[in-house]
C-alpha cells in the first residue's frame, strides 16, 4: 500500500488536532478513507495527570459530537466535498500541491439533527 506512488495525507480534525500523516494508494476509496479516521478518532478517557484531566474536561462537548459512522464525516480537500464512492486520485486536487508533499483534509463532523417526533438530538444517518 505505501508503495511510490502512494499519495501521504493526514486529517485535520474540528479541534486542530490531526490524524496521521500516512501514506495511502491512490485506488483507496474516500469511503475507506473515513472508516480509518473512524478507527483513530481521539478517544477521551480520564487520566491522573494534572494537565489531561483539564484537557478532558475541557473537551466533555466534544465527546457528544464524536461521529459513529462514515455517514457522519464529511471529508474537504481544496473547499471540495469528497464523495464517498471516488478514489483518492480522483479527489485530489493538483494546483498548488507540492510533489512528496503531505496533503491536509479537514474532517467535519456533521451537527446532530433535532428528532421532532422523541424531542431528542441525534446524529444523521
């Protein structure tokens, strides 16, 4: 998979955090591409240093919009929204990309949807 012409891409999340960068083939859907950033999303748990409780508390909204499926992500390259069924070749975008150079996708959390009918939030499907 991390062959030569493997494209190197890392994930900007909502908070400034990133996931990656790591090296994908080209042919690797946007799809799969989500289910990895699913699989790596930053899990909050609680720790007796200092500094990670703040940061734990400091992070309790954003356990509430943590995605549960591919459906929840939206992934931007370039301003573009990518589609699930294209590949990552297909998605990129060349103007002003630097060859060897990492791409950076912003990763977006779809908000939760009002449920009229039970009065509750949740997450689209």
């Amino acid at each position: 998979m991390a062959g030569e012409d493997s494209i190197e891409v890392k994930f900007r999340l909502f908070d400034g955090t990133d996931i990656g960068p790591s090296k994908y083939d080209p042919s690797t859907t946007v799809a799969s591409l989500k289910e990895i950033i699913l699989a790596r999303w930053p899990q909050v748990g609680y720790s007796t240093n200092i500094d990670r409780i703040v940061r734990v508390s400091s992070h309790e909204k954003d356990k509430e919009i943590a995605p549960k499926t591919i459906n929840d992500l939206k992934l931007i390259n370039a301003g573009r929204i990518l589609e699930n069924n294209r590949t990552l070749a297909e998605s990129r975008v060349l103007v002003g990309e630097v060859p060897g150079g990492v791409i950076t996708m912003h990763v977006v959390v779809r908000p939760p949807q009002f449920d009229k009918n039970n009065g509750n939030f949740a997450l689209s499907r």
